[in-house]
C-alpha cells in the first residue's frame, strides 16, 4: 500500500519533512488498525470456537442433533455436517482440531480484508493531504523549480513579474492537477472493488448488532444459566464486534471524505490573483473537477460509509430490536 502511494506522487520536488509527516502518520493509523482489529476479533473467534466448543467437550456434551437426513455436530466449532458423528470425546476432539485450524484461517482471511480496506483508505487520505500541503507550498515549488531552471531572481521579491516564475507556478499546478486525477482513479478503482462488499455491511450491520442481544433476553427470560455463561458470551461478543468494525469503516470512511471537502478550498487558496490567464484557467478546471466530494459508498444503495450513516444503523438497530422484543411478548 505503501508503494501504490508513491506511484500517486508525481511531483518533481521531492516530499518534503512535513509530507513525510503525513504519509507516517497515516501509515501509523493503518497499523494501528490492524493491531487492534487482530486482537480483539481474535478474541471473540476463539471464545467462539476454540473456549465455548471446549467447555462442551469436557462437560462430555458432544451429542450431535439431526436435521432431516444430515447430521450436525452441535458443538463443535463449525457447527457443519461432517462425515464422522461426534459421539464420544475422542471423535469430537478429532473433530474439534479439524475444524479450529480451518476456522482461524477464516479469521485470518477476514482480518486480512478489513485491514486491506482500512490501509487503502489511509493511502488515499495520506495522499490528499499531500495535496493540500503541495498547494499550500506552490510558491515555494515554483521558486524551486525556477531555481532548476537557471532562474535568477529572489524569492519573495517581484517573482510574480517573471514570466519564466509565471511559467513553474503554472507548471507545479499541472502537477496538483494531474495528482488529484490520479487520486481520483485510484478512488474509483477502489470503489468499484469494494462497493457491494460496503453493501452488505451496512444493509446486514442492523441485523448483526439487534439479533444477539435479542437472543440473550430470551435465554434469560426462560431462565437457562446454563446458555448464559456459554451461548450469551458469544453473542455478546458478536455484538460488540459488529459494532466496532462498522465504526472503524465509518471512522475512515468518514476521514476520506472530510480531506476530500478541503481540495477544493487548497485550490482556491492558491495564488491565483496574481497568477497569469493561463494559470487561471486551469485552476478554474481543476476546482470544477473537484466540487464533487469523494467518499466510499456501498453498491445499488449508494449509502456512504460515514458518520451519519454509522447513527443511522445504529438506531436502525435498536428499532429492529424493539420491534422483535415486542412482537416476542404479543405472541407470549
């Protein structure tokens, strides 16, 4: 991720300390990210899969269910149809550490896709803080690229009424302009990959966060201790898992769009009341170009992954688990 950052840089000066800055800073978060979404998902997968099946498996609970035709081992840690019928413990240890390895590699593919999602992210906020920083330095640019060009003058004094001054401003600007257009495509590759992916997330999130803690008032309206301790813990975890990954995808989400607002605000702080026609006219396409801001939305829906929309599910949440506790105690 890193690299595909750097193709985005197209600049002639090299980054400068405070575009270091930057690009550590938001590769700081992205680790950070990937940190912390490892420990604490993994936490709740193996409570799933590894602590609760094990409680089952000592307590010697490791009688399967039939469903239909097909049995299903009830409570091994991919609760599956398997060819071997956990009835005693030798047969569902077997199958206890058949199924862990295969599990947490599950895991480990779903971890990896958060953090590719997250880390993406930081690339495109990373590089359109360049951006605005780049704009914000143009002067400085221009006057190094003048120097480049066996430029004479000082800086700060009547550069403006060099024509061959005139002529790197318009030069650096070409290569703001031709940044941002790349930031764009990178946008919109991304989003194309990621979209319906976003879809499912925000569309499922509502019925991910309401279902568990449903389920934990009926275990504990029928009084069973028992499914507490063991069913309620994960479905705890469930939760609160759902709820923090649906805020760091909005959290990020919500970044990307915030540094895209600021482009069009860089450009205009730009120089441009003494800058030639030609300058002008270019900034004019480059600020028209970005009016629109970026964001990363979820397919068919079109819905953003942002701040509001992480409210929005969240009170989605909580009507859809009204909803089910009061249509519970009708049919009671």
């Amino acid at each position: 991720l890193e690299m595909i950052g750097n193709e985005l840089y197209i600049y002639q000066r090299p980054f400068t300390p405070k575009e270091l800055e930057i690009k550590k800073e938001e590769i700081k978060k992205a680790k950070h990210f990937g940190r912390y979404s490892f420990y604490i998902p993994c936490t709740v997968a193996l409570t799933q899969m590894a602590f609760v099946p094990a409680i089952h498996g000592f307590k010697g609970e490791y009688s399967s269910i039939v469903n239909g035709s097909a049995t299903i081992n009830k409570y091994t840690p991919l609760p599956v149809w398997t060819p071997v019928d956990a009835t005693s413990g030798i047969s569902f240890f077997i199958l206890y550490w058949c199924q862990l390895g295969p599990g947490f590699v599950e895991f480990l593919i779903f971890h990896g896709s958060c953090t590719f999602f997250v880390g993406t992210i930081c690339v495109l906020v990373s590089d359109l803080r360049i951006l605005q920083s780049s704009l914000e330095d143009i002067k400085k640019r221009s006057y190094h690229l003048y120097r480049m060009k066996g430029g004479k003058g000082e800086e700060n004094k009547g550069l403006l009424d060099d024509s061959l001054y005139q002529q790197c401003m318009t030069a650096c600007l070409k290569e703001n302009v031709q940044h941002h257009i790349k930031i764009v495509e990178f946008h919109n590759l991304f989003q194309d990959i990621v979209g319906y992916a976003i879809f499912f997330i925000l569309t499922g999130a509502a019925v991910t966060i309401s279902t568990p803690p449903f389920t934990i008032l009926q275990i504990m309206e029928k009084g069973e201790t028992h499914k507490f301790y063991s069913a309620g813990i994960v479905m705890l975890g469930h939760t609160f898992l759902s709820v923090y990954l649906l805020s760091r995808y909005c959290k990020f989400g919500q970044n990307f769009e915030n540094e895209s607002r600021k482009v069009l605000d860089a450009f205009y702080g730009t120089p441009w009341y003494k800058a030639n026609l030609t300058f002008r006219k270019l900034l004019i396409v480059a600020m028209l170009n970005s009016q629109k801001t970026l964001q990363i939305n979820a397919a068919v829906v079109g819905v953003s992954a942002s701040a509001a929309t992480f409210m929005d599910v969240i009170k989605s949440s909580y009507s859809l688990l009204n909803f089910l506790a009061s249509s519970n105690g009708k049919s009671n």
